[in-house]
C-alpha cells in the first residue's frame, strides 16, 4: 500500500514536472541580430510565465544546425530575417506548417509561406525592411536613381558599392527583380551593375552608407533600417554620414520598392508547439509590430498597425509604394540567381 502510494505520488510528480516544463519554456533560433529586440522577449515572458532560451546564430549557420541535430533538436520557434532564407527553410523540410486564425487574420498572404498541404502556413513574416538607394547629393539627384534598373546606367561607372551578390538581401532583390523583369534582362542588368561598381563587393548594408558618405561610392544599396538607425543615432559621425546622402524608395512609378521580410515558424521537431504558436502570434500582436517599428526600425508585417517612427517617416515622406510579388516566390529564384552571379561574376 505505502508502495503504491509512493509510488504513485512519484509518477504525479513526473507528470507535473514534465507538464510544467512545456508550459513554461520555449527554446527560440533567431537570426535577428538586433539588441532592440530584448524587450519583446522580456514582456513576452512576463506575460505568459514562458521562460526562453534562445540561441543567436545567422541564417545559414541556423539551418546548418537545424539539419545536424534532426528529430533531437530542441528548438521550437525559428526567427529567420529573409525571404530566400525562409523558402530554404521550408523546402528542406525544417518548419512544422502551423494553422493559427490570428495569425491568418494579421498577416497578408503575400508576406508569409503558400498554404501547405494540410492547410497549414510553415511560415509567417513578421516585419519588412525595404532594399533602397542611397547617393551622394553632391553628385547625383533623386531621379538619376529612382529605379533599380538605373543602377545599370553607364553613368555610374565606377560608383556603385553594394554587399556580396550572394547575400540574402542581395539574393532576395535579384529575385523580385527577376520576377518583375523575366530572368535574360535580369542577367543583363547584373553584368551592369558588375561593370559600375566602385569596388569589389565588402561589408555590411552600413558600410555601403558610409562610402557614399566618404566619397569612395557615388551610389550605394542598403536595407532601410540600417539608414534610419544611422537617422536616429546621437553619434555626431552618425549625423554627418546621413546629411551627405539622399535616399530614394525606387521604383515608385513601376512596381514599387522591393521589401523582404523577417519572419518565424515552427520549427520542425518542436517540443513545446502551443507555446511556440503562442509566441509567433505574440510577434503579430500590436504591441510587439510597434516594437520591431520603434525598435528596430522596420515596418509592420501586420495589418492595421499604427506606429510612430519619426526616421521612417523622414526617409518615406509617409508612405511609400512596395512591390506585391509574393514573397515565397522570390525565395524561389534564389538558385537561379545565384547561377547569374555566377556567369556575369558579381561575387
Ligand atoms: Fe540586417
């Protein structure tokens, strides 16, 4: 009888333990590598007593780990911060499709996975960062540079600095690029921009700013947000970069500015899925899209999301016209890009 007893209050235990164990963790892969974001993981975790563990790694080291560790991994959510990134992802089988109304209801289906085969949406973007040119205003004027195309024109030999053709915001722009224009005027205008460049492909988006600024770069390509964090900075090197160049949101009179998204899914052999679910949809709630706004300085993926981002609003005028491709499909072209940097020899 005392055996039975015991041994039963030792199997309750266990349950209790192991039930308590999924309500109150979440193991987090996240490529966001902006600091802003603590506060979100912090009032998620007052909010719902779920404790996060959280591994900061980038995108491809990520899915390396992912696929290393298989069915034994612990992660539950994955935060990736591209488009073609996220389509790897979910090719390679590394997502669990999720169905959630809410957030279905927030996000527009042109920013998050098609539906799978179980009506289920491997994964969801959770904010956009437009890709935009910047120039010297000593040299140039808003409407040298007001489409991608341009960035072609033989009149910026030698003045174009961009990052490394295969990275993911780069990979991400040449395939909507290659949506809009068909695959031969896309290879065509790579070999221009190969032709223009001031110098070999180096460095971060923030780099490319800050040659603009120095004079090495007549025109530069970078992510909105790497700009507008420079806008808001109280560093005086900051301030001075931003007073030498202009922004301009291209292709405003054609397809509109190509915007990539950060965004998260389940990942595959997740443990705690309810509160994996629970998190993303924190992500698409108001108050955590007004952080990636204020925060990190990003736009809302959700709809309906008012905020206040004086930077954003200087660079955009208010708003600004995005292309609508879905995004899944320009994750889709990424092999096919790569294999056009490759002939044209844009490193
Ligand atoms: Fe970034």
């Amino acid at each position: 009888m005392t055996f039975k007893k015991t041994f039963l209050g030792l199997t309750c235990t266990l349950l209790a333990m192991t039930t308590w164990a999924q309500d109150k963790t979440l193991n987090i892969y996240s490529a966001r590598h902006y600091p802003t974001d603590e506060v979100m993981y912090s009032d998620f975790t007052k909010a719902t007593g779920i404790k996060i563990n959280r591994v900061d790694a980038d995108d491809a080291g990520i899915l390396a780990r992912l696929k290393a560790e298989g069915a034994a991994s612990p992660a539950d959510v994955i935060l990736l911060v591209d488009a073609a990134r996220l389509w790897r992802a979910e090719v390679d089988g590394l997502f669990l499709p999720i169905k959630s109304s809410k957030l279905e209801e927030a996000i527009p289906a042109n920013l998050r996975a098609k539906a799978a085969d179980n009506g289920g949406t491997a994964w969801f973007g959770l904010s956009t960062r437009a890709r935009v040119i910047v120039y010297d205003k000593l040299k140039y004027s808003k409407t040298d540079v007001d489409s991608y195309e341009k960035l072609a024109d033989a009149k910026f030999k030698g003045s174009l600095c961009i990052r490394s053709g295969s990275h993911p915001y780069n990979l991400s722009l040449f395939g909507a690029m290659t949506e809009h224009l068909g695959p031969a005027k896309t290879e065509v205008w790579l070999k221009g921009l190969v032709d223009n460049m001031a110098r070999s492909p180096k460095g971060g988006d923030t780099d490319q700013i800050k040659g603009v600024a120095s004079g090495e770069c007549g025109v530069a390509v970078t992510n909105s947000y790497y700009l507008a964090r420079m806008m808001r900075s109280s560093n005086p090197a900051d301030k001075a970069v931003t007073e030498k160049i202009g922004v301009v949101f291209p292709n405003q009179s054609s397809w509109g500015t190509h915007v990539n998204v950060a965004g998260g899914a389940v990942a595959r052999h997740a443990k705690n899925t309810d509160n994996a679910v629970k998190f993303l949809e924190y992500l698409a709630s108001p108050a955590a899209q007004n952080h990636f706004a204020n925060g990190n300085n990003e736009w809302p993926a959700a709809k309906g999301v008012s905020f206040d981002n004086p930077a954003l609003k200087a660079m955009t005028g208010g708003s600004f016209k995005s292309e609508l491709i879905p995004i899944s499909a320009v994750g889709m072209n990424q092999i096919k890009v790569q294999q056009m940097l490759d002939r044209v020899g844009f490193k």
